[in-house]
C-alpha cells in the first residue's frame, strides 16, 4: 500500500477581475408593462398593510416571490434598494416555494421610505414602457441592449429616472413574480422555539409591544426565544409576520434497539496518554467496568427525576468510544483507545431542545482542549424543508468559531412513525459529520432516515456499521452486556477514526474530514436515491485503509487559507507516459464556512467552489465545471444541483468504466487546482477561510507511480511529507509525556 502525500506549498491568491456586464433578461425575453402594474399594486398594497403596524415594528417586511431559484445576480438590485446599498443587505429571510420546481420566497426588511421609492419607481417605467417604441407596452431584451449601448434613446430626464435605473427595475419585474407578506400558522401542543425576523428592535421590548412579557432566560440569542402555546397564539394573532421560524422545543429521541443483555466479564487497563473524544448523551452510569476511562458530568436539572434507563443509551456510546473493538473485533479499526469527558444532557425519552442549546454552547467553551465531539441525541421529528433547526444551527455557528468538529448521529425512523423518513435534528447541521447506518453487506439499514438537507445539502455525508438484522453492535450498558442497532451506534466508531486523524496523526479538521469522505467514495458512479441514505459512502473500517491507499493509486492531501477570490496553483506535476497522464482522478473538498439561521434556505454565507484538471491555457475541470468562466452560464438550479454550490462538501470524480483512456498531456504537462470564493451577504473576504484538499489518481493500467510522483512534486518546489503512522503515533506519545523539572 502507498502512504498518503502531504504536499506543502505556496498557493496563488488574486482578486476577482471579471468586468460585470451591462443588466439584461435573458436572450427572447420580455417584459410586460402589465406584469410591472402588477408588481406596483402589491407595494401600494403593501405600503398601506405597513403603515397600520408602525407601532410594531418601524418599516416593512417585504417577501419577493421570483420565478425560479434566483442566484445573487438574478436577485432585486433596484426595487427595495436604499441610495447605494445593496438590496442583499436588507435580507432577513429565505425559502422556497413550489413542488415540481423549487423557486425562492426572499424577505427584506426595509423602510417605508425604500417603500416609497420603490414605488416611485416602478410608476415612472411605467410612464416610459407606455411610449409607442414599445409595442403593446413590453420591451425585450434586445431592445434593453439598444438602450445599454445607447442605440435606443429614451426620455429618461423627463421622466426623471436614470437609464440604469430603469434597466435594472425592468430585470428585477422579469425575475420577480409577486411581492407579499409571509405569515406563520403553526401550532404546537408544547412549548416551541421561535425565530423572529430580524427587526432592528430588541427581542424583549418587541414581544412586549403586543403583550407577551418574556424573562431574558428563555432569550437564546437576538431573534431566537422559548414560547408557551399561549404566548404563540397571542403572536400569531397580533404578529404572525414577525415569525421566520417555529419548531418544536420539547423532542422525542429517535429509540434505538436493546436485546440480550447479560454481565459482561471484559477488563480494562487504566487510561495513559490516549486521546479524549467529548460526548454529550444521556446521562452516564459510573458501575461500569471502563469508568475509570470517562470524566462525566451531569447537566440535567437535578429537580428531573432518574429512570435506569435514562443511563443506557449515554453509558453504550461511550462504551464504544473507549473500547469497542474489544467486544466487536469484526469492526477493530486499530486506533486503539479513547478517553471520554462525557455531558449527559437529557434523559432518556425526550429533551428540551432549548436547554441542550444553552448547555452545547457552555460544554464546548469551557472544554477547549478537545477537538472532536459525538452527539447521537436526535429528534424523531423530521426537519424543515425550509429551514435548519435551532440545534444544528447551534452545532455550525459553534464549529465556525472554534476549531472542533461534531460527529452527530443521521437520527432512526421507529415502528411507530413508519412515514417519517427525512433526518432529524440535529442532523442537518451543514458543518458537523452527520453518519447514517448500513448493514454488513453495506445496504442501507432498514432505520436510516434521508437527505437530503433544504433541498439539496448532501446529508448524511457518511455511513457506517450501526447494526441490523442478526447482525447487531456489542455495547457495555449499565445492566452489562447488550446488543444494538442504530445511527447513534455508528456515529462513535466515526468520531474514533476523526480522533485518531486529528489527534495523533495530527491533520488539522478539514483535512480530517476531507480525508474521510473521500476513503468512503469509489470510483464509480452513485445513484442518487442510494446517496441520500449513505452519503457520499461507507467509511472503511481499518484506520490503514484510509492513510493508505492501494498500489496503484497516488493521494495525496493540500491544505491552505482562501483570502481572495481566486486561490490557486497551477504547478501538480502529475506523471505522463508517452504524451498522457494514465489516471483517472477524483478530490474532496472541505472547509467550514460561517451560517446564518435567518437566511432560510440560502443558509452557508461562503461559496467555495474547486476546479481541478489539466493546464492548457486554464484549467481542463476532469467534471466540466466552468461555472465561473467567463462566457459560460449555469443556471442557479443546475449549479447546485450538479456542482453542489454552496455546499461545504465538494467530491468531484471520473467514473471507472474498464475502458479508460489516458489523457493528452499538454505542453507543460502540469495539472492546476483553482478555489473560487463568493461571499453571499456582500461583506466581503473579511476573514482568511481554511480548506482542505484530497486528490486521488489511479493508474488505468494499475502500475505504481508514487515515486515518480514525489521526484516531480519536489523538482517544482512542493515539500512532500508522506504520513507514516508510526512515526505520527511516536511523536504524539513523546508531545503528551509529562515533563519534570529539577528543584
């Protein structure tokens, strides 16, 4: 087997140079004047519904109803628009709408004077649309070219708009399909966790202009709070345009199965220097025979009374964590042992999704020293089509900030709710390694719940053993022995494995994670309806088989910081024979980018999209993404679709077909790797984003050419670092020896 490459180098960094050209519709289309009376009556309607409710809020929430799913250039620049800020900034909210195609609902929060203006606007394109050089009152988009280019003078002083002006509101009418108000009519039987728009006006102060008295202890953050049914109903009834979002705050957990338990007669040695996973459960039972292994602390409110089976299903994960190979050696993935420090935050039926919240966010800052989490606490309730739940939203901003990485189990479907089949909470959250289960002949497990996440996120990302059938995983309970099956069982051994590569192989957490993705592709080609159960596959077992590869295959890892809009090398020295590179390639891309809850559906704020391929002028992408070049259009839909834009998982790879040619080697026979940066809240590249980078080639003929590999990488100035676990492992012992001085 070959080791995995560390590749060390300069990447290039440049800023976007892409002239933006003038606003248009799209090629043959029109533009109504009846189409922009309408959009003018629903503001004026608008203007007049705001207007009664100044003594709420100050202003208007506006929701823009497009005609599709409208990318950043297709949305309002002009309409909502204030002086020369852009309408983007003004975005408290989005969804989609729509069955057969999905389109966006998109909700400003803006003045009454933007209000105005908009209508002012909208009023005087009316007034030019009405001239006789515009037929039955459209203009196309050949005629907006003619007035771009100046060919096609219209009287714009008199009617006291600006060209761009109006060419921009004219593209805005075309996109946009209605403005309206959004308003919620969810109930719940339970208190609920509910999200406002964001209003500029303090939480507290805003729920007591219409008659809900709030404590700041069920405030979560600026627009987040804990209602009773009561307190709901009284806001749907003065101000259900306030709600963004409204979940749930009481969830069952997702049951997972327990049979056959008996006293178990397994020992253990005391711990040493191993590393320590965190994991927040249920609670943990102290009797068991690997105790001396895990720090536990307890979070429940002491006032909730204890269940023995309150301890089963914390006290199983954990037991996995430490020493699952020692009663699974089907599964010994050698990576040996691990430490615990383990928060039993809920009970054994149901939690309080507001009370986990506060808790994850204390647990993770007071215990900075630990990088890798397992959470496999999940809601039987499926998520939102529309929305991230608060918990996972949680999970992301926590990520985002601090360098950790949570393992969150991919959530069962029961018995009892057999129609439920879309992942749980917190098993949307974009950041985290969200896990599903597979059987032993790697089927998905009759359990598992699917992806994907808002309509396109790809989750689950991974699966894993989580038991099935006769088939099942040996856990150490309170009571002993058991056997068991569920996503919360596959999820630790995942969380051991990212452990094992953050904390003694010492990658960082997005080569971690990308590392592991990608040891779970293959090369061939993935249905669709398979990936929404196992993501983008099924992690091996044996550690070696992911900082390995085959014989014939070359790996190798790159990592580095995006600080501009293009991030790029154009120096890979892949091996050529006889004028062709003979491989066929795939890369993963990982890195964890910041999220906004309110945003809806447009929830990842960073978009970094990979390019990889053959240097012949630019770069030859081995999947045709030329999304970013210029003169190549992809719709928003396709782009998300089949380059998975915005999401913060990128595998790109060529199909093995057994008839796989050699590529033509181009002049300097280099290969390049280009990151594309967009920013969606317009706020620029105001912080350096980390990324991490595995690329595989495989040999079509199936001959070995890693030395080749590494004599090229290092002719052109890469430093090659090969990990080798073993030196890895003797530095990480030497790193946690205790040191003692001389008096």
């Amino acid at each position: 087997m070959n080791n995995v490459l560390y590749l060390k180098g300069t990447f290039n960094q440049s800023s976007r140079t892409q002239a933006v050209g003038p606003t248009n519709i799209p090629a043959n289309q029109i533009v109504e004047v009846s189409k922009v009376r309408q959009l003018l009556a629903d503001l004026q309607r608008l203007r007049s519904y705001w207007i009664q409710r100044q003594h709420i809020i100050q202003g208007a929430l506006i929701s823009v109803y497009y005609i599709k799913l409208a990318a950043k250039s297709n949305r309002v620049h002009q309409l909502l628009s204030e002086s020369s800020k852009s309408p983007n900034l003004s975005i408290v909210g989005a969804r989609f709408y729509g069955d057969s195609q999905k389109k966006h609902i998109i909700t400003h929060r803006v003045t009454l004077n933007v209000l105005e203006h908009s209508i002012t606007t909208l009023q005087k394109c009316i007034t030019l649309l009405t001239l006789p050089c515009f037929s039955n009152g459209s203009i196309t988009n050949a005629q907006i070219d003619a007035i771009n280019n100046n060919n096609l003078l219209l009287p714009f002083k008199q009617a006291n708009i600006s060209k761009s002006c109006f060419v921009k509101a004219i593209a805005d009418c075309y996109y946009v399909e209605k403005f309206d108000v959004l308003t919620d009519t969810s109930s719940f039987q339970h208190r609920s966790i509910i999200t406002l728009y964001n209003t500029n006006v303090n939480t507290k102060d805003l729920l007591n202009r219409i008659g809900i008295p709030i404590l700041e202890d069920r405030i979560l953050n600026e627009t987040t709070i804990l209602l009773t049914p009561d307190e709901l109903s009284i806001l749907h009834q003065k101000a259900p345009f306030l709600i963004s979002m409204a979940v749930s705050d009481l969830n069952d957990i997702t049951k997972e199965t327990f049979l056959s338990q008996k006293s178990s007669s397994i020992t253990i040695p005391s711990p040493d220097k191993e590393p320590t996973i965190g994991v927040i459960d249920t609670l943990f039972d102290k009797r068991v025979y690997f105790s001396e292994w895990v720090e536990y602390y307890d979070m429940v409110n002491p006032n909730i009374s204890r269940n023995p089976e309150d301890f089963s299903h914390g006290t199983a994960v954990s037991s996995i964590i430490v020493d699952g190979p020692a009663f699974n050696p089907q599964l010994n993935d050698n990576c040996g042992r691990f430490r615990v420090r383990h928060f039993g935050v809920a009970t054994g039926k149901r939690f309080s999704s507001f009370s986990i919240l506060r808790a994850i966010q204390e647990i993770v800052t007071k215990n900075r020293d630990i990088k890798v989490w397992n959470l496999s606490l999940g809601s039987k309730m499926e998520v939102s089509p529309n929305s991230i739940s608060p918990e996972a939203a949680i999970l992301d901003e926590i990520q985002y900030k601090n360098n950790v990485i949570f393992v969150v189990a991919g959530t069962n479907k029961t018995d009892d709710e057999p129609n439920v089949s879309r992942l749980g909470a917190p098993a949307d959250s974009i950041n985290s390694l969200v896990v599903n289960s597979v059987d032993f002949q790697n089927h998905p497990a009759s359990y598992s719940r699917q992806g994907p996440v808002l309509s396109f996120f790809k989750k689950p990302d991974i699966s894993y053993y989580g038991g099935e059938g006769d088939r099942l995983i040996r856990v150490c309970t309170p009571t002993g022995e058991s056997v068991v099956c569920g996503t919360s069982f596959a999820a630790p051994w995942i969380a051991r494995k990212l452990c094992y590569l953050i904390d003694v192989v010492g990658l960082n957490r997005e080569l971690a994670k990308a590392l592991l993705i990608h040891s779970a592709t293959n090369w061939d080609a993935q249905p669709m309806d398979i990936s929404n159960f196992i993501g983008y596959g099924i992690v091996p077992i044996d550690i070696n088989q992911i900082i390995h590869s085959s014989d014939d295959e070359i790996r190798f890892m790159l990592a580095g910081n995006s600080k501009k809009y293009n991030t790029y090398t154009y120096n890979i020295p892949v091996p050529s024979y006889q004028g062709k590179h003979p491989f066929i390639t795939k890369a993963t891309l990982c890195y964890f980018p910041s999220c906004s809850r309110n945003q809806g559906v447009d929830y990842t704020n960073t978009e970094l999209d990979i390019q990889f391929g053959r240097i012949d002028g630019g770069i030859k992408p081995i999947d045709n993404n030329y999304q970013t070049v210029p003169g190549h259009h992809v719709l928003e839909a396709d782009a998300r679709k089949y380059f998975r834009k915005w999401n913060n998982i990128k595998h790109i790879r060529e199909i093995a077909t057994g008839r796989n040619q050699g590529k033509k080697a181009y002049q300097t026979g280099l290969w390049g790797l280009s990151l594309k940066r967009n920013e969606r809240l317009d706020n620029g590249y105001e912080w350096d984003l980390h990324f991490g980078i595995i690329i595989s080639l495989k040999h079509i003929k199936g001959e070995n050419k890693i030395e080749d590999f590494i004599q090229n990488c290092q002719l052109k100035g890469w430093l090659v670092n090969h990990i080798d676990v073993n030196n890895q492992v003797e530095i990480y012992n030497r790193a946690e020896q205790e040191v003692v001085f001389d008096d």
